[in-house]
C-alpha cells in the first residue's frame, strides 16, 4: 500500500512542477481558446458559431422587423438665378441657365400599395424623387399630396412585395419609452439609433401650424427627416421630422409627428387629395393679463377671441371680440395650439358646441364649422 502511495504522489510532484513550468515559460498554452496569428501572436477569441438567438436587452428584433421599410428618398429640381433675365447680370456673367437642386431624406412604407409617409419639407417643388430600399431597389415616386401644415407628405411608389411596416400606438407612448429613430442621415446610409421618449405633445414651437410632437433624444440628423420612430417592437410610432440644434446636428433634442395624426393626414390626401378640417373664422390669441384688461374678460383660462371674420361661422353663431372660449365639443382648451387642434378636428358641416366666457357669464355657443381654407403659398 505504503509503494502505491509512494507512486501517487512522485507522478502529482511530477505533473505539478511540469504545470509550474509551462505556466512560467509558456503560460499561453494553458489559455483556453487561444488561437495564433500568422505572425505567431497569441490570441483569445471567441467561439465561431453563428448566434441563433439575440443578446439579452438587445434592439436588433425591433430594428430588423422594421428597416426593410424605411426608404431613402433622394429629390432633385431645376432653379434658376434670381435675376438670371437681368441684361446687366447677363452682360456680366453670361447667360446661367438652370441647375439642379438635389435634397435628400427618408419615408416609410405603410402600404403594399405603395404609400410612402414622409416629410413635406423633404420633398416641396421636386421635380423628381427617387426612392431606394432597404433591400437595394430603386424607383421612381409621384406626389399622392402634401400638407404643410403638418409638414407631411404621402408618396407612392409602383414595385411588387414592397415591406411594410406595421403601424403603433402612439396614444400609448409614454415618457422613458425606449424608441428606434430609422433612416438615411447625411446620405451615409440606413442608419438605426436609440434613445427614449424624452416629452410627448410637444407645441408651440413655431414648426408646424398644428404641432403635437413626441420629443425624443434618439440621434436624428439631416437626412433623417421622414423616417420612422419605432417603439421596442418595431411598430411605428411617428415620422421623424426636426430636431432642435445648434450646430445642424444632433443635440439630444428631436421631434416627431405621432402616428395617430399621420394616419388622419394619409387618410384624407390618399381619398381626396387633401386633408379637410374645421374652421370657425376667428383670430385668437394667448389670454394674456394684458388683453383680459383690454376686451374686459373676466376669466382665468381659456383662448380669448380678439378678432371674428365677418359671415364666417363663428360670426354666423354671435360671437364676438372678447369672448373666451374654455371648451370645444366638451374638450377643455387652454391655450391656443389646443384650440385650433380641436377646431381643426371637428367634420365641417356639423354643428359643435363651443364654451364661452362672456362678462363673466358662461354660454354655449352653436357653431357649424366651414372648410378650413388652404395655407396661402409663400412667394418665393
């Protein structure tokens, strides 16, 4: 027994200082998974097999079901100097005829027929637009309609199995949401970035005419403008449209058009071409201490009604200067974004009632709201 023992423990004496030795003068050979460059440096890396799943607290689900239908819209237009027919600026420089203006920008796919949500500002007097997929496909687009006061755009575009993206709820996004912004900044290519939904309802930051933006801190940069915003599960959440920056780069400050309101806009260009909304025909204004004073208004909340269009609706139903108006339709309104939002909704043709403060008296007014009149087209 004494001899086995004896044995046992030269041949652990032995492997032990062997260990030893290979540790001092050789310790790579004992390192797992260790691999050597054909210049002979030892090298750890990791297993070759393909992952079959993702990664714990990983995007990529989201961001892969939803990239193939974000596009890459590339505009172009011809302009001319503006005082190319001036005979002085042709004796000068000659005769400068046309060149062409390109733009760039993203838009999203929300139907296999082909209509494209994007920015109206990414493509306002292109004379061409070319879309380019995800998937390297390239075609041609034409206009369906544009609604500036939204800053939306519906396009559409004739290729077969187009991707499609599927639309969220963005009455149900709520601050700390973590979200995707998708698209195609400074032309680099589809680019996704992350962030969170950092405010929602965001207005009165003199964009558009009716703003209800969900803010996110999600990197978006020019070309970035009519791509989507997509929550953790890839479903769309809202067309990227601004960003609030100094530079012209990404502060950590962007804005979104929810999809709720994309969806009302899609609606009404893809039927008739335009979005129809409700109009009453009064100038309001902020109620400010200064113009309670002035109109004798007597109310602490509300949008007071400093000017009333003559035989327009509101006229029509008997209000007048001064009024404060608290509610439309039951909705209470506080300021004014509030108020031409819920006047704009309202199907013209169709009577409302509208709250009123008038010398301290509440009253109900019975309004039919007209057809919102079309943006007046700067001269450019």
């Amino acid at each position: 027994m004494k001899r086995y023992w004896l044995l046992f423990s030269q041949a652990v004496t032995v492997l032990l200082a062997a260990y030893f030795i290979v540790a001092t003068l050789q310790p790579s050979w004992l390192q797992r998974g260790a691999t050597y460059s054909r210049a002979g440096i030892s090298l750890l890396e990791a297993p070759s097999e393909p992952r079959t799943e993702f990664a714990p607290g990983s995007l990529a689900a989201a961001a892969q079901k939803a990239m193939p239908a974000v596009v890459s819209i590339n505009t172009s237009k011809e302009v001319r100097h503006p005082r190319s027919n001036d005979p002085w600026f042709q004796f000068f420089f000659g005769d400068v005829g046309p060149q062409q203006q390109t733009g760039l920008g993203s838009g999203v796919i929300v139907s296999p027929a082909g209509y494209i949500l994007t920015n109206n500002h990414v493509v306002e007097g292109a004379d061409q637009i070319a879309v380019t997929l995800a998937d390297g496909r390239m075609a041609n687009a034409s206009i369906i309609g544009t609604d500036p006061e939204t800053d939306l755009a519906v396009l559409k575009v004739e290729l077969d199995k187009l991707p499609v993206i599927v639309l969220g709820n963005s009455d149900h996004a709520v601050v700390g949401d973590t979200v995707l912004a998708i698209g195609n900044p400074f032309g680099v290519g589809q680019t996704v970035t992350s962030g969170i939904v950092s405010a929602l309802g965001r207005k009165e930051l003199g964009i558009n005419t009716f703003e209800n933006f969900i803010q996110t801190d999600a990197a978006i940069n020019p070309g970035n403008s009519g791509g989507a915003l997509v929550d953790v599960n890839g479903n769309l959440l809202g067309i990227n449209t601004a960003i609030y920056s100094r530079s012209g780069g990404s502060m950590g400050i962007g804005f979104a058009i929810p999809v709720s309101i994309a969806k009302l806009v899609l609606d009404g260009l893809v039927k008739d071409g335009k979005v129809t909304r409700g109009w009453i025909g009064v100038e309001p204004n902020e109620l400010s201490p200064e113009l309670a004073e002035t109109f004798g208004a007597k109310a602490s909340q509300g949008v007071i009604i400093t000017g009333v269009l003559q035989d327009a609706p509101a006229a029509r139903a008997g209000m007048l200067p001064g009024d404060v108006i608290t509610a439309v339709q039951g909705q209470v309104v506080r300021n004014v974004a509030e108020m031409m939002t819920a006047v704009a909704a309202l199907p013209p043709g169709q009577v409302a009632d509208f709250a009123v403060l008038r010398n301290g008296s509440e009253t109900t007014l019975s309004i039919t709201p007209g057809v919102r009149p079309a943006p007046q087209r700067a001269r450019r």
